[in-house]
C-alpha cells in the first residue's frame, strides 16, 4: 500500500465510506483467491475460519475448493451456514480442532458427525466414550515451537497446544480403548516459517506418525504461513514449503504403503492482505513532541497493535482528492478511553509514530493487511457497535454483515424485577 491511497480494488473510498459508513472493514475477494492459488499443489487447504469468519468469506473460499477448520460449536454453526456439510467425508468438510470439548461442542460433533482433532488425552476418552469406532487425528506438540509473539508461539511446554510428543503412546492406548482409529497427525506450531525450522517440523511429523503407524492416512502442516505486513517483507516460498511436506508424506507414503494425504490449514495467509479497516480522522492534535491522528476506529475493531504489537501498514486517503500531500511523524489513535488504544504502537505497549501524510479532519486512514484476526477478534468495549463488513467481488462492493446497532449492543441484557 502507498502512502496515500484512494482506492480499494478500483473502488473509491470515500464513496464506500460514505455508502457504508465508517468504521469499515472491506475485503478484497481477488487478493483471497489468489492466496488459495498458491497453495493448489496441497491435497487439502483447509481454512482455519477464526482469522476470518464471516460466512461470505467462507462461502467464497468452500466455492474455490478449500475444506474448512472449526475451532469451536460457532465456528461449526458457520461453516454449516456457508454450505460445508459435516460427516466423515475424506477428506472431511469440517473439522472441529482444540484442546478442550466444551459440553455444547462434544454433543455438537458427535451428533452432526464432525471429525475431531484432538489436542488433550482428555479429548481422546470424553470423545471415545460417546462416539466408539469413529476416526480421529491427533494435533501434535513437537515440543518447539515458533510465533511472532509469546502469543502467538503454538509449540514447546510454554504452548497449551496440542497433545505432547512424548505421551502418542498414552494416547493410542486411550484410543483402542475406545475402537478409535487414529488416521492423521496434524501440527501447527506458530507463525514464521524459515526453512531450517520447517524441517524440523516435518522431521518431527515423521517421527510421531512412524509411533502410531499406517493407520495414518493424512497429516496436516496446520497454519502459521506468513504474511508480509511490513514493506520489503517477502510472500513465502510456497513451493519450497509444499516440497519439505511433500518429501516427509512421500516417506511416509512408502512406510505404509498406501497414499498419505497432505494437508495445510492456512488462517492468516489467505485472509490477511484481502482486508483493509477504514477509519475516518476525527481529531488531528498537537501534544508535546507528538502529532495525533484520532480515528473513528480503535482497538474495539482491531487488537492486534495493543494485543502483540503488530504493525499495520496505513494509509492515508484525502476526502478531497489530492494526490500529494506532505508527510509528518504522527501517532496513530482511537477513539476509547484507554491510552492504550494506538494503532502505531510496538510489542510491550511502547507508543511510537509514523510518517504519513498530512491529514485533517474528515480525511480517511485506511489500515492494511487488517483481513486476518481483525474483525474476529473485535469487540463491544465502550459500548462500540461492531462495524460493518464489505466484500468487494467482481467489481462491486457487497455488505457482508451490517453494522450492529446502539440497540444491538443491549438486546441479551435484563434488568431484574
Ligand atoms: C489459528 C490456527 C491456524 C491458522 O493459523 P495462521 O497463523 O492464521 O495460519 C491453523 N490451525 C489451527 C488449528 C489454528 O488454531
């Protein structure tokens, strides 16, 4: 994105803005097909649907071939709303992966028969108990890991996730317990990917499937494909990725004699440079040394800067039109009363600034690569509606989910007497 934009795939902000309202999310259904292309060598992408989950935006992708993650009954009831249909298809259409059962989804997959990736022993009894010769497969803690943040790393014994590699053994004793086949392994230890650190990922796949044996019939690679947030930052080697995996399945393959299925279960990679979060400037003010930008939007629509840090690239869109402008260092802002709630902010909190162009009131600042964990993780803090979606497709903008309303915000609630 440069630094003063006016369009979003062809289509002129201030008119979505004003069309919409702000704060707006829009989507660029081009930018997701394109990701889903780059992974086609895969036997199965299967979107981990909490980067984004807006049934347009799963119905987009089940419509471009890609299977689908649940993490939780919700996510289920998504995935269903969209078209995928439960049951023990192969490869299966939904997959339910976590580390707990709650009560509402262990009913859910036993009834609806989703297939289950167990990421606890515990799963394994609580699942075999209600649902006896049914298969499985089993999400892997190799015992590493790897993220961007301490948040984000999803391996090692600092990770909740996954079942330990030391305890497969437990666990296939727990599972003949039950008649329950273990047929895939699946391992998803963190965002950023170096090569070095992909072998040993796949190395450790090899190991753990070899424990089990030739009931295996897919593993999974899981997620944590990155994504270029910063300018300069390259589009990962896809296809150095797919020859790692497609190696460690093919060894495999041989090993048991019968085809193994490869999977990869991509949140982020597919969605994130596909969003963009528009704001509208509300207040430009002078404090000390700093210049702030205040937006309409906060951390009540995008988490990630005060959650990990992360940095967004942004954007600023002149309401009048002008294709130059000068650039100042500013701070970036929202709306809620917390000091936390910048946008241009680094991991620990510390405020810094940026270089954008000169902004005033009624101008936009579109922020970039907001499609993955930005909507999702947004939430009702100071009694903020939650924004509207757009997705743009085939030239034309389509509301994909309207803005909530201040009634909205206080339907489920009741005063007593
Ligand atoms: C979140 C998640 C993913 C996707 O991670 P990204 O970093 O967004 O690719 C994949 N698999 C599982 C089980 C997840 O929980």
């Amino acid at each position: 994105m440069t630094p003063l934009v006016h369009e979003i795939a062809g289509l002129a902000i201030p008119e979505l803005a004003q069309q919409f309202g702000t704060p707006l999310y829009v989507y660029d259904a081009r930018t997701i097909l394109e990701r889903i292309g780059h992974l086609a060598a895969f036997d199965v992408v299967r979107y981990a649907q909490k980067a984004c989950s807006n049934i347009a935006i799963l119905d987009l992708v089940r419509k471009n071939n890609v299977l689908v993650d649940a993490v939780s009954a919700g996510e289920i009831h998504r995935a269903m709303a969209a078209g995928y249909k439960p049951g023990f298809n192969d490869p299966p259409e939904i997959v339910y992966t976590a580390d707990i059962f709650d009560h509402q989804t262990l009913d859910m997959v036993v009834e609806l028969g989703v297939p289950v990736n167990c990421g606890s022993p515990d799963m394994i009894s609580q699942y075999g108990q209600r649902a006896p010769g049914n298969s499985i497969t089993l999400r892997i803690n190799p015992g590493f890991g790897h993220g961007h943040s301490q948040k984000t790393n999803t391996g090692g014994e600092q990770s909740k996730h996954g079942i330990w590699h030391e305890q497969i053994e437990d666990c296939i004793e727990r599972a003949n317990e039950h008649g329950l086949t273990i047929a895939g392994l699946h391992m998803h230890i963190g965002s950023g990917t170096d090569m070095e650190h992909l072998s040993q990922v796949s190395s450790a796949m090899e190991q753990a499937a070899l424990v089990v044996g030739s009931s295996i019939t897919s593993i999974s690679a899981g997620g944590g494909l990155p994504t270029p947030y910063r300018d300069g930052d390259d589009l990962v080697d896809t296809a150095a990725y797919y020859e790692q995996w497609d190696a460690t399945r093919g060894r495999l393959a041989k090993e048991f004699g019968h085809h193994v299925s490869l999977e990869i279960e991509p949140g982020r990679y597919l969605a994130a440079e596909s969003g963009y979060l528009v704001a509208e400037v509300r207040a430009v003010k002078q404090m000390g040394g700093n210049r702030y930008y205040l937006l309409d939007a906060g951390f009540n629509n995008l988490a990630r800067p005060i959650m990990y840090g992360s940095y967004h690239p942004m954007a600023v869109c002149p309401a009048n039109g002008d294709t130059e402008r000068a650039h100042q260092q500013v701070v970036v802002g929202g709306p809620l009363c917390e000091s936390g709630d910048i946008f241009t902010q680094e991991d620990g909190g510390f405020v810094s600034s940026r270089s954008l162009p000169e902004a005033h009131v009624g101008d936009y600042v579109v922020i970039g690569c907001a499609g993955a964990y930005g909507h999702t993780m947004a939430s009702n803090y100071n009694s903020k509606p939650l924004t509207a979606e757009v997705l743009i497709s085939d030239g034309s903008p389509h509301l994909i989910r309207e803005r909530q309303s201040l009634d909205d915000l206080i339907r489920h609630e009741r005063i007593p007497g």
